[in-house]
C-alpha cells in the first residue's frame, strides 16, 4: 500500500507539471486562436479546417502527455532506466514527425512567443529546416541573442529607447552627443552564435595562449558584419582568459576590443 501511494503520488506531480509547464502555454494559445476562426461561422471550409486542426492538436498533446508521464523500463544487467529529461524532452517534442504538421499550421507569430522560447540552440536550428517560412522566423528569433548571452557569457545591455528631442534654448548646454552606445539592432544573432560555436571548440582544444590568438585572428567560420565581429572578437578573448587568465597578450588584446567599442560606433 505505501509504494502504491508513492507510486499514486508521483503521477499526480507528474500531472500537475505537465498541466503547469511550457506545453499548456501552447494548448492554450492554440484554443484561443481556434476559438477566434470558429467564430467565423460563415466560412465553413475554414471551420472545417480549424476542427480538424483541433482534433490533430489534441492528438499531439495527449501522445505528448503520454510520454511525459511514462515510467522508465530497466532491462537484465543494465542500469535502472533513466526517468525523462524533461526539459531536453521540451525541446525534442515540437520537432518528431507527428508534430510538424502542428509547426507549421501555428499562426504567425506564435512561433516566436510561445515556442521558440522553449528550445535549445540545436532544436532551433532544426526547426528552421522544415520550411521557408519557419526558416525566416526561426533565423531571425530574438532567442538567439538569449542564447549567445547564456551560451558564451556575453552580458548584453537592454537596448535603451531613443532620448527624447532636447530644447533648442537650452541646447549649447547639452554634452556632445556620444557614439560610443552598440547599435545591437541590426545583429544576426544566429550567425554570431554560429561563428561563436565554431571559435568555442577551437579555444577548448588550445594548449597555450598562442592557440587562442591564432583563433582570435582566424576569419570566422561565418560572414559577419562589423559589430558581429567585434562581439565575436570579445567572446573567443573571454573564453581564452578563462582557459588563461593571467595571460599578457590576451589582457591586451582583450583591453584593446574593449577600448575599440568604446571609442567608435558601431555601424
């Protein structure tokens, strides 16, 4: 009786986490988003279409459910099984073959907000791969710049709104105006993340310092702009000072990238 308590109490967490977790952000967004077509009561080709997009969510979600809560199986003479990796399970679900039918029939915009953000930089690499309208969402995600921070430990500043227009009476007593702020914008964050990944491997394999700024002057793998350059130079100069940190010519360099953003604008 006690295991099958635990054994009760364990599904049940196991329901509450999947009902709480990321997979019910996107059930019920796709519920709002066919409720609004329903009520298009006129269109009955697109009415017909919307409940057999439900019916193949509801499908998906509940063979999702499914694994999520199965229990692990162990064999002869092997390790106990494993339980579920659920946040790599997250990631890998939305890209099995009974799923991509799902991808591609979300609406615009519902990639980005409530799918994307759930994905690993492999999984969203993946997904750009299904067709010509993920690719261009998918490449241009803002979750590559929240990858690039976490993935390389590069801190990246909020982009702060344009100032507000100063009074022509008062503007001889205003500071000259700086240019030294990064113009983040116009980043592709997937290619930097790319190039980044590439320049990772390459300083893990480095036996001295040398190694590092081999890589440091070595074009990157990938075609980058000016400021995706400079952000690339400061990431392989971070992650050599990490391997050598008390480096000369790597505190050099890194100064001298540091001391470049500072004093030039970033195109």
């Amino acid at each position: 009786m006690a295991s099958g308590g635990v054994e009760y109490k364990k599904v049940q967490e196991d329901e509450e986490e999947f009902q709480k977790g990321p997979l019910s952000v996107l059930m019920q967004s796709v519920k709002n988003n066919s409720q609004v077509l329903i009520n298009v009561r006129n269109n009955h080709k697109l009415l017909a279409r919307v409940k057999a997009f439900d019916r193949h969510c509801n499908m998906v979600l509940e063979n999702v459910k499914e694994m999520w809560t199965e229990i692990p199986k162990s064999g002869k003479g092997k390790k106990g099984a494993k339980p579920v990796n659920k946040d790599r399970f997250v990631s890998k679900m939305f890209l099995r073959g009974d799923s991509v039918i799902l991808l591609m029939e979300l609406p615009p915009g519902l990639l980005e907000r409530h799918v994307l953000q759930f994905l690993d930089p492999s999984s969203m690499a993946r997904v750009a791969c299904l067709n010509r309208e993920l690719q261009h969402e998918a490449n241009s995600s803002t979750h590559w710049r929240t990858h690039v921070a976490r993935t390389f430990g590069l801190a990246l500043a909020v982009d702060s709104p344009a100032p507000a227009r100063p009074n022509k009476s008062r503007a001889w007593l205003a500071p000259p105006r700086s240019t030294s702020c990064f113009q983040l914008s116009n980043v592709c964050w997937k290619d930097l993340f790319a190039a980044a990944w590439k320049d990772q491997s390459l300083v893990a394999q480095a036996h001295e310092e040398l190694d590092v700024i081999d890589v440091f002057k070595r074009h990157p793998a990938v075609l980058l702009s000016a400021t995706e350059a400079r952000l690339r130079d400061e990431i392989v100069l971070m992650q050599g000072l990490r391997k050598f940190p008390s480096s000369s010519p790597l505190l050099s360099l890194y100064a001298q990238c540091l001391r470049r953003g500072l004093f030039s604008s970033r195109q």
